[in-house]
C-alpha cells in the first residue's frame, strides 16, 4: 500500500519547489528590469510576472508544442508582450530585460557549477 506520509512529503516538497523556482526566477528577471532601466520595476512585479509566464508556459507549450521553431518564436512574443504589459514598457526595452535574464541565469549556473567541480564541459556547450 501507499504510505499516505510520504506521499503527502512528496506533493509539500512539490509546492515548496514550484515556489523556489518563482521566487529565483523574478530575481533574475527584476535584475534584467532594473539593467535594463525599465521604471516601474519591482520584485513584487517580477513575481506576479513569473507566475504568468508559467501559466502560459505551460498552456503554450501544449498548444504549440507540435508546431517545432514557429511555436518557440510565438512562445517567445507572447512572452515578450507579457513583460512588456506588466511593467508598461517598450518592447525592446522588454527584450532587454528578458535577455539580460537569461544571461543572469546562465552566469549562476556556471558559478554554481564552478563551486560544485564539475566546470564549464558539464555544461555540453564547450
């Protein structure tokens, strides 16, 4: 039989993931708002932010799964219209932001990868 504990143990360490992921990608994302000099930036804005681009993320990417390169390029507008609706800006200004986020990530994990030993082959881009 199931032992109801560690299934509940599993579904709360879930909920607690989900909400780490929130929390550490609108600190990427208000670090690219902020660089990108995007005015009405706030930590409370990237997070309702993320939120909706993993609602839609996951909508999305059932819609448009199947339709390969067109349905990552209006994945990526309709994540750019996000952004640029929520903190009411420009698009490239959005751009910036979402770009200067992704480059934020991509220097944590090779610090973090760094620190761990593996270095930069473990990262199958070198």
């Amino acid at each position: 039989m199931f032992d109801l504990f560690a299934l509940s143990a599993i579904g709360l360490f879930g909920i607690m993931a989900i909400f780490l992921i929130i929390f550490i990608d609108a600190i990427f994302l208000w670090v690219g708002t902020k660089l990108s000099g995007i005015e009405k930036a706030s930590f409370g804005k990237a997070i309702v932010c993320v939120f909706v681009l993993i609602v839609l993320s996951a909508i999305l990417g059932s819609i448009l799964g199947s339709m390969g390169f067109i349905g990552a390029i209006l994945s990526f507008v309709v994540t750019l219209w996000v952004v640029k609706s929520l903190y009411d800006t420009s698009w490239v200004k959005a751009f910036f932001a979402l770009f200067l986020a992704f480059i934020a990530f991509i220097v944590l994990v090779a610090i973090f990868f760094l620190l761990a030993g593996i270095g930069l082959s473990g990262l199958s881009i070198f």
